[in-house]
C-alpha cells in the first residue's frame, strides 16, 4: 500500500510521517476485515464451521451435539472381619484412583454389607463426565468417604460410559452424513434414523435381507457400549409403528468391536508428552466415535484427526495397525492404546 502510494505520489514516503502512520493503521483494518469476513464464510457451510455455528447447522439436519457424559459401575466395599449387624453404604460415599489426579466415583444408591459378609458391591457413578472416568478392573482402590468399618474397596469390573462432549470433528462427520443418504420412509437411511431418535442410542447401522426378502436389522449401540434391554425394546417399538407395509425391520444389539491404537509420534516444541499423550487419545476416541456403522476404519483418515491436535509434527503407525471394513452390524470402539512420544 505505501509503495502503490509513493508511485502515485511520485516521491518517498518517510516512515515517522502522519501519512505513513496513517496507512499502515488502514493496512491493518483492511486485514482485520477480510479476516473476519473469511471466518465468516467458513461458518457458513458445515465442511468448515466451528463450535456454536456448526450446532446451528447441524441442528438445520435434526442432529444435535452429543453432551459429555459420566462413566458408571460398581465398586465392592470390604470389611476386615465379618460383623453380626449390617453395615450401610449410604448414597454419596466417595471411592477414587491411586493416581496424581485421582478420578473420584460417588455410590448412586443406598446399599449395606450384610450381617456376616465381608463385602458387597454398590452403584457408582464419576463425579465429572470425561473419558478419565472410565477404569480399567482394581483401580478405585482408595476409599475417602465411606463408613468407618470399611478397610478396603475396589472395583471388580470395567466401570465404562464416560465421554467428553462430542468434538467438531465428529458432529461435522454426523452433519455431512446426513446430506449424503437422506431418509425417504422406505430406506435404511430412514431406520437409521429412527434409531437414533431413541435416548441412549449413539451409533445405529442397518443391514437388509436378514431374513429374507423385505426383512432388515437395525444394530444399536450406545456410546462404547452396549444399550440396554429398555433402550432396544423402545427401538423396536419404534420401528414397529413407523416400518412401511410389507416389511419386518427389527432392532438388535451391535457387536462392539475394539480397535487398539500403537504407534510413536513427534511432538512439536512446547508440548508435554503427557499432554500429547492425551490429545492423541482423544483424537483416537473422536475418530471412532465419528464412524457411522458400515464405515471402515481408515488409517489415512485417523492420520488426519492426529495432525489436526496440532500437538505433533509427524506420526507412525506400527505394523499391526492395518485398515479394517466396516459392517453394518458392527461399532468400532477404543481398546488398548500404546503411544510413544519423541522429540
């Protein structure tokens, strides 16, 4: 601008002049607004928008973000001997993890260690919604609120369900998904929908011919979990009221199947490798929550939720990751993660 301003002048303009000052503070609010105006456009289309303006579109579609949830379970809660009266858990006692940044879970309900047993399992559930919430078998080993005669706690199963809030980059998958198989009463698209519809229905994939001509599955799934017996009944109601004449379209649990992430990435400066560790799994979890059941598991895809945590400046996968095809009575979930971090 100052150059084009000199040619038209004909002579230099000196840098500490009013001009010069003037000029480069009308540079800056030229760049200003075709920023803006660039980020405004991006908001207009669901490929490139971005938190609350992609709710807004994908709630054009009837898509609404997934909210974070809390993980949920049962602890055990022991005592060193057993005693002749009944030794009650009230709703609200405190278990956590034995770690740096304990993960605290608090009993749903009232339950009690009966007369002359040592332990007894109760309800519980995270106190914060997150992926954190969810635990491996033993690790709510630390009791620290609970009723004095209890020595010891522990979790004899998975405590599962947590879930952060749903990322741009799965609801923007949901939204684009949306446009491309649209629901016409008949298709799969359609029941798919329904589905979907249903509270405590996250992932649903629809297989026709199950058995026989004008016969289909709908597989449900929650969210990295099975639905439950009440959740499917109220699918299949659905389904019944609204399947067209001539067809028989059913509802039946999804077989989970878990997707194990192993390979090394090069973090960029200024990052922790725990905090990389964590944005990679997140990144994981958000591709896989992303895929509609029929969809194949990409590496080339999860490569790019990688690199988008800007975390990293380049990742390699271990030999037995390899590509794997979808089905529609099938959801992939996370399994086990081993991530190194260099550099």
């Amino acid at each position: 601008m100052k150059a084009r301003y000199e040619q038209e002048r004909g002579h230099e303009v000196d840098d500490a002049s009013d001009i010069a000052i003037r000029l480069r503070v009308l540079a800056g609010e030229i760049y200003n607004m075709e920023t803006t105006l660039d980020w405004t456009r991006r908001q207009l289309f669901a490929a490139t928008a971005t938190g609350e303006h992609l709710d807004a579109l994908a709630a054009q579609r009837g898509i609404t973000r997934r909210p974070a949830t809390k993980s949920h379970g049962k602890v055990a809660f022991r005592l060193a001997e057993t005693l002749n009266y009944a030794v009650p858990i009230p709703r609200g006692s405190v278990v956590a993890t034995d770690e740096a940044v304990p993960v605290r879970f608090v009993t749903v309900e009232d339950g009690e260690i009966p007369q002359a047993t040592y332990s007894a399992e109760v309800a519980v559930e995270a106190e914060e919604e997150g992926q954190r919430g969810n635990i491996l078998v033993n690790a709510a080993t630390v009791p620290v609120s609970v009723p004095a005669p209890v020595v010891a706690v522990g979790n004899y199963s998975l405590i599962t369900g947590g879930s952060d809030g749903e990322s741009d980059n799965s609801l923007r998958s949901r939204i684009l998904a949306s446009y491309t198989a649209l629901p016409n009463g008949v298709n799969a698209a359609y029941y798919r929908a329904l589905a979907l519809s249903v509270d405590g229905v996250a992932n649903a994939g629809v297989v026709e011919r199950t058995d026989g001509y004008g016969t289909a599955t709908v597989y449900v799934c929650g969210l990295r979990e099975a639905v439950s017996d009440e959740v499917l009944g109220q699918v299949n109601a659905l389904l019944s009221e609204n399947d067209c004449v001539g067809a028989m379209v059913t509802a039946a649990h999804a077989t989970l199947q878990a997707v194990n992430l192993n390979l090394s990435v090069k973090r960029l400066s200024g990052y922790a490798a725990a905090d990389v560790r964590e944005a990679i799994r997140d990144a994981f979890s958000d591709y896989l929550e992303s895929l509609q059941m029929g969809s194949g598991f990409r590496l080339s895809v999860l490569g790019k939720f990688l690199l988008d945590t800007g975390c990293i400046e380049s990742y390699q996968f271990d030999s037995t990751m390899q590509d794997i095809n979808g089905s529609g009575s099938r959801c992939f979930v996370p399994g086990a993660m081993s991530i190194g971090v260099t550099g």
